[in-house]
C-alpha cells in the first residue's frame, strides 16, 4: 500500500544555484500526483529530492523535512533503504545492458544479496504483469538482454524494475516524454491501475498527460512550487495568474 | 510558413546543377581516397606482424618437436633438449605477475573512476600510472632487484612476478578507468534509485557494463609483459633445471630466449627461434581463451 509524503520547507541547491525555494506540499497516498512546469524549474530535482537522489551529486545539497508516513527521510534512514521504499523511472530507459530481461526485473533484489530462487521468479512475473509487459516478454526473460528491446518495452522494463524491489512510492521523472505515442498511452494506462497499490509522483512536460493521469497537479517555476490543487482546478479555474498563462501556452 | 508555391522558391540544394554534379564526383571521389587511404594503413599495421609470424614460422617450426616441450635444456655441446622448464616458468611468473596485477589494476581504475574523480589522491595515482606506464622495463628490473632480491638475498620466480605485475598495473588501471568513464551516468542512477549500494553499484553494474573493455585493456598488459626480459633479469633469473620453488630462481622463455640467442651455437640460435615462435603462440591462445571465455555468457542484442 502506498503512504502519503509531507514536504515541508524543502530548498534544494545544486553548487550555489537555489533550485528549490521553500516548497512545501502534501502528496495524498494512493493517488497519482502530477508536476508540471517550464523546464529548468525544478521538478526533476523535487523527486530527486523525494527519494534522496539528489544528493548522489557531489556539488549538491538539500534542507527541508520529507516526511513518508512517519519516516522523516533525511533523518530516520540511510538514503539506500529510502530509495528501496521510493522506486524511480527516469526519462529515458536505463536497462543495465549486459542482463538479460529476468536480470534488469530482478536486479534491485540481486544486487542487495536476495538469492531465493522461487520468490525471485515470482517477482519476476507479477512485476511484468504489472508493467503490463509479461504477455511480450515471457518467452525471452532469460535469453534477450534488456537493452534489445523497443524504448517503449524498456520503459514499461524499468518500471517492472522498480516494482520488483516493493516500494510503497513510485517517482516518475518524464516516464513518457522519450516514447511514441502508443508506449505513451500505454504506460498512461499502467499509472492509472498502479496508483490503486502505490502513491504516485509523476513529473511531465505534457499537459494533457497530467490532466489524464493525475487527481492532483502541482504548477512550478523558477525553483517554486506557484500552485498545488486538484488537477481539475488547475487546469479549469487555476488561482494564480502564471499558473493559468503556463497552462494555456502563453509561456514556457 | 511561406504560402508560395515550392518551385518559386530558391531550393538550399538543387541537386541537378552543374555545381552540385562537379560536387558530387568530388565527394565520391573523395570517399573512394579516404576509403583506401585507411584500407593501406591497416594493412601497413598488419603486415610486419604477419610477416614475423611466417618468418618465426620458417626458422623455429622445423626446431619444433616433442622433446621441446618435454625435456629441459641440454648441456652445452650435446644436441637436443628442450624448453619445458622456461614454458612452465613462464607461465607461473605470469600466472603471479596476473594474480598481483589484474587485482591492483583494476581495483585502483575503480576508484578512479567511480569514487575519487576530481579528488588530490586520484590525480596522484593517475600521474603516478602514467609515470610507472613510461618506465624503462630494465629500470623496474633493477628497482625489484634491489626491493626484493636483495632483501630476500636470492632470486627468485615470486620477485620476476612481482616485477611483472607491477608493470601490468599501470595499463590496467588506466584502461579501467577510461572504461568505466563510457558507462553512461543513467544505469548507475538506475541502480543507485533502487537502493543499490554505491560500491556494489560499482562492482556488479559498472564494472560488468564495462567488462568487455576491461578485458581487453588486461589482455593488452599481459601481453605487453609475457615477452619481457629485461625485468626477468634481475629478478626471476632463469634456471637450467626444473624448478616450481617461487623462493628460487626460474626459467622463463624470454630469458631462455636471450641465453640461446647471445650464444655462438647454432644448435641454440634454432633453440631460441622455436622459443619465439611458442612463446607468441601462447600469448595469442592465452589472449583468444579469454576472449572466448569472456565472450560466452553475452546475450542477445546486449550492447
């Protein structure tokens, strides 16, 4: 089951550039929660801050509270163990190119030392299922590498993977922007059964994507969260001004 | 968009103009140089090597007999005799030399490239490598013959070996790390995002992404030092007689090679040509075992 986040006064810099000013903002559990803003706002590095990727980056840092259910991320856990509870899909597919199939599912459980035979197969499978990629690849697990598949396969792959390690977040970094639009719709699809089991943040440049997918949308620009309400009211009666000038194109 | 109809407009490329066709036999003619210009260089490269092989070929291949692979060196004057000591020497020396160095090599290109990028430390083992990759093989004979064999006031296999890893390192390291520098940034975020410990991120992703590379750059240095003398000199010494000792001096096919070739015996000069020949075989079959070994486990459409 997914469980909601409390973000409260997050700043975020990478060397000296303030990339998030005071973001505060609650992401409801179980419900896929949409980011959308100009590029270079911040979005990218928000979810990155969610998870504790952003700190991989040497020059980088983060103050804040990011609080998942009663964990406080910065404080309560070590960033591994944050990461295996918040799973992450990039914007491009990243399958590790030397695994096969079976291999890139499993590997977040690999790669932490899980050997058991049985359950590893079976989290190969409900995993792919879920990712709705099973039906295409289960004659191949073990004998394609990852990389030999399509960009849409390979997405739908990374989130396989992600599922695989049991996160009770998933964080979506432009899951769809690298993808034709039939693997768009199709991963479209899978937020929207996933977001029953695991609480969803998905960051996109495409609107209507956010509009589909999502019950609530969060508008950023320029390192600030400027609204946050149900995806409905932002993009029929939004509040602010630039909110409602991104969202018709006068912007961005 | 303009609104006028396409064939009003002045097109960047009409291809049917004079200029262009003139161009086009220009570029083409262009290709066909540049083609031949690179077929000429690879052939150039490859026709030495080809052309010692045939000629060790023709003087060593009619010295070739069982006896060489199975007896050791003959005394002087009698006929006969073989290299099975320095063959089995050579191989343990390498066997210690690869043991040490591949290790060492490839755990300092790691930290180079994964943990101390931009560091003081990594800077001055990345100097150091390409320092120690410059030095004369007799000067790293003469500096093992003095840290160890003087030390250990004897020659012996385990000194030679060290010698030789340690001329193994520097190549390997830095193979490592231009390899590990191709492994693109995604697939270590990908792991990393999944809660996979950096090291082991380090280990079981980048380092088997970029294992074929790695592979090679090991290949390249033990090749580079199975054909080395001058460090065997002063450290493994070289031995007329079995020996399996590492506390003692060993025979090695380079060293048995420079004795044959230095003598005046014409028994020997033959000796030594056949050494050369068996000593190239080995490096090439120990360079395709591993290649097809490290091939094996590759799947389809992996990049």
């Amino acid at each position: 089951m997914g469980v909601g986040i409390l973000v409260e006064n997050l700043n975020a810099w990478y060397g000296s550039t303030h990339t998030l000013q005071d973001i505060n903002l609650h992401i409801p559990a179980n419900h896929a929660t949409a980011l959308i803003g100009p590029s270079g706002c911040g979005k990218s590095t928000f979810v990155r801050c969610l998870n504790r990727m952003h700190e991989t980056n040497p020059v980088a840092r983060a103050t804040g509270v990011v609080k998942m259910g009663e964990i406080d991320i910065y404080k309560d856990a070590s960033p591994v163990e944050i990461r295996r509870r918040l799973g992450m899909v990039f914007q491009r597919p990243n399958p590790f190119p030397t695994m096969s199939i079976y291999d890139n599912v499993i590997s977040g459980l690999k790669l932490n030392g899980f050997r058991n035979r049985q359950i590893l197969d079976e989290t190969v499978e409900r995993s792919l299922k879920q990712a709705a990629l099973w039906e295409e690849v289960k004659d191949d697990l073990k004998k394609k590498s990852g990389a030999s598949l399509s960009g849409g396969q390979q997405q739908r792959m990374c989130i396989a993977r992600a599922l695989a390690v049991d996160p009770e977040v998933l964080l979506m970094d432009e899951p769809a922007s690298a993808l034709d639009p039939v693997s768009t719709s199709k991963i479209e699809d899978l937020i929207f059964q996933l977001k029953s089991q695991y609480t969803i943040v998905i960051v996109t440049h495409n609107m209507q994507q956010a509009a589909r997918v999502a019950e609530n949308t969060g508008f950023f620009l320029n390192g600030k969260m400027v609204e946050f309400d149900s995806t409905h009211k932002i993009f029929t009666n939004p509040r602010d001004k630039r909110t409602e000038d991104y969202i018709t194109g006068r912007f961005g | 968009m303009s609104t006028q109809p396409l064939s009003n407009q002045r097109r960047p490329m009409d291809f049917q103009s004079k200029s262009m066709r003139i161009n086009s036999a220009w570029r083409s003619a262009m290709n066909y140089l540049v083609s031949g210009l690179s077929i000429l260089a690879t052939i150039i490269v490859i026709l030495p090597l080809i052309a010692i092989l045939f000629y060790l070929v023709y003087k060593g291949a009619s010295s070739l007999n069982l006896a060489f692979f199975t007896h050791i060196p003959a005394p002087v004057g009698e006929l006969g005799g073989g290299m099975a000591n320095s063959i089995v020497g050579s191989a343990i020396v390498l066997l210690l030399a690869s043991l040490m160095g591949i290790p060492i090599g490839i755990a300092a290109g790691v930290y180079l490239a994964e943990f101390g990028r931009g560091t003081a430390l990594a800077n001055a083992v990345r100097f150091t490598a390409d320092v120690l990759n410059g030095v004369p093989s007799i000067v790293m004979g003469i500096s093992i013959y003095s840290l160890i064999v003087m030390q250990q006031k004897h020659f012996s296999a385990l000194a030679g070996g060290v010698a030789l890893a340690i001329m193994m390192v520097p190549t390997i390291t830095r193979t490592t790390e231009e390899m590990l520098a191709t492994v693109p940034h995604a697939i270590r975020e990908a792991a990393l995002g999944l809660g996979v410990p950096k090291w082991r991120t380090a280990v079981s992703v980048s380092l088997r992404t970029a294992s074929p590379g790695i592979i090679t750059g090991c290949m390249l240095a033990f090749a580079r030092v199975a054909g080395e003398t001058a460090p065997l000199l002063f450290t493994a010494f070289g031995n007329q007689f079995w020996s399996f000792r590492l506390d003692q001096p060993i025979a090695a096919l380079p060293l048995q090679i420079y004795v044959y070739a230095i003598s005046p015996y014409d028994e020997w000069h033959r000796l030594a040509w056949a050494g050369s020949l068996v000593l190239i075989v080995m490096i090439m079959v120990s360079v395709t075992l591993v290649r097809i070994f490290a091939n094996r486990g590759v799947l389809k459409g992996g990049s």
